[in-house]
C-alpha cells in the first residue's frame, strides 16, 4: 500500500526473501480479491468514459532509412489491447480490457444504468452511445475540459495505470493487463484514505475472498504448457 503506483514481483520476492515464482501469484491474488469488490457493480450518475491503449511495443529500427510507421496495422504486433476505463464522479472506477474501443459498447451498457450522463472524447467509437444516454462530448485537440463535458478523471486513472507500467511493472503481459488495471482502479478509488486504512481494507479482502482458480496451482499448469 505504500506504492502509489504498485509494487513490482520482483521487489517483493526481494522484501519477503522469497522465490519470484511465490510473490508474482502472491501479487495477483491479492489483485483479485481487491477487484473482487466490483465485480457486480453498476454505475449511475455522471460517469466518464474513455480508453487507452497498452502493449504491442515494437523497437523501432537502428537506421531511420528501415523504419517503418508503427501505426498502421501491417506494422504492428496484433498485441495491443485498450483499456476502457467508466468512471463514475464521486463513485468507483470499473476498467476492462478489449481489442477495441468499439468492443466495449456492450459492457458499458451493462454496468452504466440508464439514466447516467455519460462524457467522453470524440472519438467515433463512442457514438452509439448518444442512442442510450445523454452523452457530452470533449474534443481534445480544443481543450480537456470546456466547462460542459470533461474526461480528467478518466486520464488520471490511465496516468497512473501508465506510469505503474513504465516505472514500477516496466512490462505488463497482455493477459494480465485486466488484473493490473483492477489495481490501479482500487488505488484511484482509495486514494483518500490512509495507508493503514487501505492496508485493513486489504487484508479484509483477502481473507474473505475464496479460492483462486485462476491462481491455484499456477506455476504446475504454466510449466505443463511450456
């Protein structure tokens, strides 16, 4: 809890003096039982809307003569994912991971109550949702916030989603991008409160949560697939 940003696997195998293997599955249990909370929560209100996208990284080339640009999609990986992020003002965050904006449209109107104002950026991907909410627009290449429609808290949850990849994580396999954007969301939504507070609040989880079934036996299934 005293990482704003997280704590690495590899530190923690280091502070507990334990196998990397014990704190990587150590970590995401206690993920899990932190996102475990949300599970089934549903937003209402005002509730920003927007995505970012992780992974897919690809070096580019020594001479600029052989660089080729990685936006196209001929260039890429097929590994980037986005990160949608529905954050209610006052509220909780929900993250969720998908090939696309578009794709996210259904869990949206699944955990966004009808009745919400929605923001969002004009990206074209958010367009049907003028058809189920009221939805205001941001244009970025304007301003963040135009005094009617505002997106900031949804780039404070990627700010620090992104610098938890860049300076504590430094890589964040495509798999487990949902788990680490659970974590950042809980981080965002207990920010107010202390160390000690979010440290019981934790622990609560934990001992409450049942059985990983993602996470029991891990390393025995992971090494059979090798």
């Amino acid at each position: 809890m005293n990482g704003a940003k997280g704590h690495s696997a590899l530190q923690l195998s280091r502070d507990l003096d334990v196998q990397y293997k014990t704190a990587f599955v150590l970590s995401h249990k206690i993920r899990e039982a932190m996102t475990a909370e949300t599970a089934t929560l549903k937003l209402a209100g005002t509730v920003e809307i927007d995505g970012a996208y992780f992974g897919g990284y690809i070096r580019p080339r020594n001479k600029k003569e052989n660089r080729r640009d990685r936006r196209l999609a001929e260039n890429q990986t097929g590994k980037r994912k986005v990160v949608v992020v529905m954050r209610e003002r006052n509220g909780r965050t929900l993250p969720f991971v998908f090939k696309s904006e578009a794709a996210s449209l259904s869990m949206i109107s699944q955990r966004v109550t009808i009745g919400s104002v929605v923001h969002a950026d004009e990206a074209s991907s958010w367009d049907p949702l003028h058809a189920r909410y009221e939805t205001k627009r941001i244009n970025h290449r304007v301003c963040y916030s135009d005094g009617n429609a505002c997106t900031n808290q949804a780039e404070s949850f990627f700010s620090r989603l992104r610098r938890a990849e860049i300076g504590i994580h430094h890589h964040v396999r495509g798999r487990y991008l949902h788990a680490y954007a659970g974590e950042t969301a809980w981080r965002e939504d207990h920010r107010r409160i202390s160390n000690g507070a979010q440290y019981l609040k934790v622990v609560g989880a934990a001992l409450a949560h049942p059985v990983s079934r993602a996470w029991k036996g891990y390393w025995q299934r992971a090494l059979n697939t090798f």
